[in-house]
C-alpha cells in the first residue's frame, strides 16, 4: 500500500471533507470548489484511493469519488475538526 505524503496533508484533509459533505461527487467539481488544479485534486484522490479512504470510478472519462468505510471516518472527523476551528 503507498503511503500519502504529508507533504499535501492540508489537500488530503480538505478532499476528505469535500468527499465527506459531498458524496458521488466529480473531480472537477472538487478542483473548482477547493480551488485545487483538477490534476492536483486527482493526483490526491488516486492517493487516497490507495490508502483505501475513497473509492472512484469512472462515467466516460468523469472521475466520481466516494469514501469508504474508514474514508467516512476520517472524514467525519475532518468536518467536525474544521467545524471546531470555526467557532
């Protein structure tokens, strides 16, 4: 399994919570609204992919993306951290 470069941990997080409050969502959709450049955003998601936190599949050449199990955990987690921040 490929690890996830910590490197872009910020993205990953933001992805994850996008994907959390958006399922079945497009790739491109997640690039404008993060504004993240759509290779970026699915650079990240092939990665995330990876490490078994979204899973994607393909509509013609559309990348829609979905979390798991352990992806909906996170990004719970994500929302609820990004949400305390807020207050």
């Amino acid at each position: 399994m490929k690890t996830i470069n910590l490197k872009h941990m910020p993205d990953y997080l933001r992805v994850l919570g996008f994907v959390y409050e958006n399922p079945n969502i497009i790739v491109m959709v997640i690039s404008n609204k993060l504004q993240i450049t759509y290779s970026h955003v699915s650079k990240l998601v092939s990665e995330l992919a990876n490490a078994k936190l979204i899973t994607f599949e393909y509509t013609g050449r559309v990348k829609r993306t979905n979390l798991t199990d352990k992806g909906k955990q996170v990004g719970e987690a994500v929302v609820y951290l990004m949400q305390a921040l807020e207050e």
